[in-house]
C-alpha cells in the first residue's frame, strides 16, 4: 500500500492526468441516461449556487447599464418638458396678445424684443421692426397686458422703443372710475405715482389707464392699478401709487400700433415755434 | 496559498462572466475570444502540470453542463489542454512573449483536436472532416484569443523585469 501512495506522490502529474481523463472517458462512455443523472446531481449540487452568484452578478451590471439609459433619458425628456412648456408659455402669450389685437380696432404690427436696456433701470428696448415694416417715430408700442412705451427712434429693421417707466417719460394716464387725470410720474425707476386733486375720488384698486392726452397713446390702454393712496407735499394733490401691469423684465413679444400723432397736423407750427423732438 | 487560490477563483469568475455576457457581442464573424481557455492557460503557465490539469477538468465539465454536448467531453479536452499548457511552467523554463503566443495557439489546437476525437468517436465521421473543422474554426478563434492575451502576457513580463531588479 505504501509504495501506492509513494507512487502517486512521485508521479502525481501523470496520476492527474490519468485519474481526469479516465473520469472523463467514463463519462463520455456512460449511457445517456446516466449522463443525464450525472448533470442533474452537479447541476443542483455545484452549479446552481454558482449560477445563482453570476447572475447575481450579471444583474448588476443590467442595473447599471439601465441606471445609466435611464439618466440619459431623463435629461432627454426634460429638455422635451422644458421645450413644451416654452411653447405653452409662448402660446398663451400671444393668445392675449391676439385678444387685445382684436379688443382695438387699430392696425397693429407683431414685433419681437431684440435687445434690452442693459442699466438697472431698463429704460428703453429695441424691437425687430422698424421703417420696413412701416413703423414711424413716437407710435404706442403695446404688449398683452398694457402699454409699453413708444417708438423714439426708428431703423431699417430696428427701432428704439422708450418704455413708459423711463423717467424722463411722461405718459398721460387717467383713473378709469373717477376719471381723473394726472401725469404718471416715478422717480427713481421703481415706483410710480400719479398726482392728482385731493378731492379726486381714487382708491387702491382702481384701473389707472390712458387718458389720451399727449397725441401719443389712445385712450383706454391698460396701465396698471392703483395699490396706496398717500397725501402730497401739496394739500390739494394727493399721490395715487400705481403698479404697473406690464413685466418689464419679462416682455418678449409686442404690439406696434399704426397711429400717427395727434399733433401731426400740426408739426409745421410746432417747428415754427422751435421746438425739437 | 489561500491568497492565490481567491485570485485564481476570481479570475476564473471573471472570465466565465465576460464569457457568458460580454465576449458574444464581440464575435466577428462568428469567431469569439474564449476567455476561460485564455485563463486556463495563463493558470496553467504560472502553477504548473497538476493544477491547471484539475482546473482544466472542471472548467471542462462546468462547460458540458451548461451546453448540450456529450458528457466528459469538454472536461477532456481542457484537462489536455491545461496539461499541455502546464508543461511549459515559468518554474520549468522562461519563454519569451512569442513563443508564449505560439503555445497559446498550439493549446487551443489540443483542446478541439480532443473535443473533435470524441464526436468522431461518439457519433461517427471522417477525420477529413476533424482536420477541416480544426483548421477552419480553430485558428481564428485562437488568433483572436490572443489578442486578448497580449495585455496579461506583455504584463507578467514587465513584472518579471520589474522584480529582477
């Protein structure tokens, strides 16, 4: 026995040899059957639980590979999200921008926000309409929910459109209940007011709109609504605090009105006099 | 001895997994790598004769249970190979990366000449037929297993340089 086992020791690469290919001969040799059994016993006793661990395994890397389709998906749809929103945003836009078209009989030219201001106060805009499109000097621009400002200064393609919370602009406006006049005032870009007689009737909450005067807008533009009431330095005025309607940050799309000035007609007197615009 | 046994294990792991999921979207042709061959042989090149005839053996066999063939065939043609691959052991003899190539083809060659005996044996045919399908599959299914053999080879090598120094 020992010199068996001496052998085996002495000899244990050719013994290897020999003991798997004889066992593998005795399984090619086996009958089907046989095979068969052999398979099912290795197959539940061996391999299932090593199977279970590579797919284990493989799910995890399927995991992965989802995670990241997924993530590429996301952004996908949310650019598709965002897209839509812009649109819907955009439709709603020029929805009141068609009410307020059809709200005035007058002829209007659909323009675009090119380019702001770039100061603190936004003064001024330009739009992409200008003599092309026959838009003349000191035309209302308007947008959805208001006026906007007027056309100083007019190009090819382009024009200047200074907004009514300039400063140096000074737009008639009226208080649409009590049909008091004033002159919508701001002074330092952020708060406008309009002044008017102490025994106007005006309270927060009234529609302040404009009044006509000036030759410049028509009446009845949306301006803003009245939000504080306050005394003057003056007794006899009192200060109606208005907040604009229009979001001057946000305007993208407008309204040229086809109107010429009401003192048109009259522009050779006014150069007679020496004034300039 | 535990540490290189882990590691063998993991090797062996990680090439059965990239066998059975990543290597058949890179089959060209129809020809893929074998990456448990690849293991094999590199196991069998740094243990020697009598480990890489016993890992042989049961990658063969795990290889008969997964796939519907005969029963001892795969297991007999991998204990061949892993013994063939075993006799040119790095504690026996230092071969350089070529001839390493050379073997590799040579051990693939081992390995379907035995497979190719036993489904003569088995279930008839010529060995006009045997010769054809060796020469046919084989050949490029080694050239294409070595490519993937170039990145463990060219890196034992450089380890070897690495610790003569």
């Amino acid at each position: 026995m020992h010199w068996i086992i001496e052998f085996i020791v002495r000899y244990r690469n050719f013994c290897s040899l020999v003991f798997t290919v004889v066992l593998s001969l005795l399984m090619i040799s086996s009958p089907e059957n046989r095979q068969l059994a052999t398979v099912r016993f290795l197959t539940t006793s061996v391999f299932y639980p090593l199977q279970f661990i590579i797919d284990k395994a493989t799910n995890i890397s399927n995991i992965y590979e989802e995670n990241r389709r997924l993530r590429q998906e996301v952004v996908v749809l949310s650019s598709r999200v965002a897209a839509f929103q812009e649109q819907a945003s955009e439709n709603d836009r020029l929805r009141g921008m068609l009410n307020l078209a059809q709200n005035f009989s007058y002829d209007f030219v659909p323009v675009r926000v090119v380019a702001h201001d770039p100061s603190d106060l936004n003064r001024s805009i330009v739009i992409n309409a200008g003599k092309n499109q026959g838009v003349l000097q000191w035309m209302p621009v308007v947008g959805e929910k208001g006026v906007v400002g007027k056309v100083v200064q007019v190009m090819g393609g382009l024009s200047l459109v200074q907004l009514i919370r300039d400063p140096a602009n000074r737009t008639s406006v009226m208080i649409r209940k009590s049909r008091a006049i004033g002159i919508l005032e701001n002074s330092n870009g952020k708060d406008y007011y309009l002044r008017c007689r102490s025994h106007e009737n005006v309270a927060v909450g009234d529609t302040v709109i404009t009044s006509g005067l000036g030759g410049i807008y028509p009446p009845g533009l949306h301006v803003g609504i009245v939000v504080r009431i306050s005394d003057s330095s003056d007794p006899l005025f009192k200060k109606a605090w208005i907040k604009l309607s229009v979001d001057f940050n946000h305007i993208e799309e407008l309204f040229v009105m086809r109107l010429s000035p009401q003192w048109s007609a009259f522009v050779h007197e006014f150069d007679s006099l020496g004034f300039t615009q | 001895m535990i540490k290189a046994i882990f590691i063998w294990f993991a090797v062996f792991l990680g090439a059965f997994i990239l066998q059975t999921t990543l290597v058949p979207s890179l089959a060209i042709f129809g020809v893929k790598p074998d990456l448990l061959m690849l293991a094999l042989f590199m196991m069998a090149i740094k243990t020697g004769v009598m480990p890489a005839i016993f890992i042989g053996f049961i990658i063969g066999l795990s290889q008969d249970i997964y796939s519907p063939s005969v029963l001892g065939q795969s297991a007999l043609a991998k204990t061949l190979a892993g013994f063939f691959a075993g006799l040119f052991n790095e504690k026996v003899m230092r071969l350089d990366p070529v001839i390493l190539g050379i073997i590799l083809i040579l051990t693939f060659f081992v390995n379907d000449l035995a497979i190719y005996a036993v489904q003569v044996v088995k279930s008839g045919g010529s060995l006009g037929a045997v010769a054809k399908e060796i020469i046919g599959p084989t050949f490029p299914r080694a050239l294409y297993t070595l490519i993937f053999a170039v990145i463990p080879i060219l890196w034992e090598q450089f380890s070897v340089i690495k610790t003569r120094r």
